[in-house]
C-alpha cells in the first residue's frame, strides 16, 4: 500500500539530468534510427523512470519496486528533446486504486529544461500483489 | 500505413538494457525471469514501444513530428535465448486538424502486445 497522503501530491526530483549527445545516439541506434539530431519518442523514458523510481521508493510513498510492471504509457512531446537539455523531472500521483491485491498507480510527470516544460509523461506503475 | 516487421532477440535485449539503463534481470537473465512466474526472458515494454515509435516517427518524417505517443502494455513478449521473435507492426492514418492521428496494432504470432497504442503526428 502506498501512503494515503501522496495522492495528488506532486513530488520533485532529486537533481537534473544533463542530456549527452552519446545518450540520444545510443538510444535512437538501438531502435533503428539513423538521424540522431534529436530523441526519438520514448527516449525520454530514461530520465522520467529514474526519476520516478526514486520518487516512489522514496519514504513518502514507499512501494516496492521489485513488484512494479509497466502498464501503460503516454507521452506527450511539447518539442523534442536534444543533447545539452538540462531536465528536472516532478512527478503527481494522479490516481491509486487497488484491484485483486494488485496496486495501480497513475503518475504524471513533467520533465522541465529550466522553465519549458519539454515533455509530459503519464504512466500506470502497477505493483502486483 | 505499410505493415513492418521488427525483429527482437536477446542480443537486442541487451543492447536496450544499456541504452535505456534499464537492467531489470527479468530481460536478461532466464533463471531469475522463471523464479519470479515467468515463462522465460521478456523483452522490456519500453522496447517494444519503442520499435512501434520508430514505425511512427520513420511514417511522420522524423522523431521531430512526433507529438503525441500512447500505449497500453497487454501481454510480455517473451524472448526464448538464441531465438528471433518477430513484432508486427501496422496502423491506420486519419487527418485531424492537420495532424494524424494513427491507431497502431502490434503483435507477435498473431496476438496483440500493445494496446489502444496511438500517436498523433505532423506530416
């Protein structure tokens, strides 16, 4: 169970992530891309979910990430983001609801180059019983 | 939009685990995905939901018209070791307000691994 309190609170991230070139090239060839002058459109999963495991592990909330699974995903691309883009990652549970023991949890997640909101993802981490 | 073919195996697997830094063993390492309930290795959804993106951003011209990405993860692709398992990608293209909107399907011998997944792109 996570704590009551945290829904529709917003928690900010520890820290930024400095967006490298190598990391936007390394992504897109995995997948197939061969134009690496921006982030393909789930690169952006790499800085949310780090940011959101931490927040989520973290005392306030207290899941156990070794239960978590992925159930859905949804981004929301305000402009691409390219090497040099310094992200600051806040995450707002949105909703919570429990189902045959199984947790889901809905969060939104806002990644920010300085006051531009660059990108928007929501995601169901679902903590399975 | 044209049907495409996108081909998943364990090296693949790996090479993902780097790029995204996402080095759960459950896609990597047989014997722990078995002990915790699963058939075998399963590729990350992310993975998955990436290749598709990759079908909408090639469609669209490029990463840049992509503006809105969406899916649910309805079923594990799972990866047996020295395998290639074969995701299918295909969708269906509408002009909305000078975007399109594509309703994309996703499967792997015949059964669907991505739900309601949808983009909305610039052409």
């Amino acid at each position: 169970m996570i704590s009551p309190d945290s829904v529709g609170r917003t928690y900010q991230g520890a820290g930024s992530t400095t967006i490298s070139q190598s990391e936007i090239t390394g992504f897109a060839a995995v997948l197939g891309e061969s134009d690496f002058s921006v982030a393909t459109p789930t690169f952006s999963i790499r800085t949310s979910l780090d940011q959101l495991q931490e927040i989520l592990t973290g005392p306030e909330v207290g899941i156990n990430w070794e239960r978590v699974v992925h159930g859905d995903q949804k981004f929301e691309i305000h402009r691409p983001i390219v090497a040099g883009d310094v992200l600051t990652c806040d995450a707002t549970i949105e909703s919570y609801r429990v189902a045959a023991g199984n947790e889901f949890i809905n969060v939104k997640s806002d990644l920010r180059n300085g006051d531009e909101i660059v990108c928007t993802n929501w995601c169901t981490i679902v903590v399975r019983a | 939009m044209q049907e495409r073919i996108f081909k998943i195996d364990r090296e693949l697997l790996k090479r993902y685990a780097n790029a995204s830094g996402d080095q759960n063993p459950i896609h990597q390492d047989e014997a722990f995905a078995k002990s915790v309930g699963l058939p075998d290795v399963i590729a990350h959804g992310m993975l998955t939901m990436g290749l598709v993106g990759q079908y909408v951003s090639d469609w669209a011209g490029g990463s840049a018209n992509v503006k809105e990405y969406s899916a649910r993860f309805v079923k594990p692709v799972v990866v047996p070791a020295n395998a290639v398992v074969e995701l299918v990608v295909n969708g269906v293209a509408t002009e909305e307000n000078g975007l399109y909107r594509l309703e994309l399907t996703a499967t792997v011998d015949g059964v669907k691994v991505l739900g309601m997944a949808k983009a909305l792109v610039k052409k």
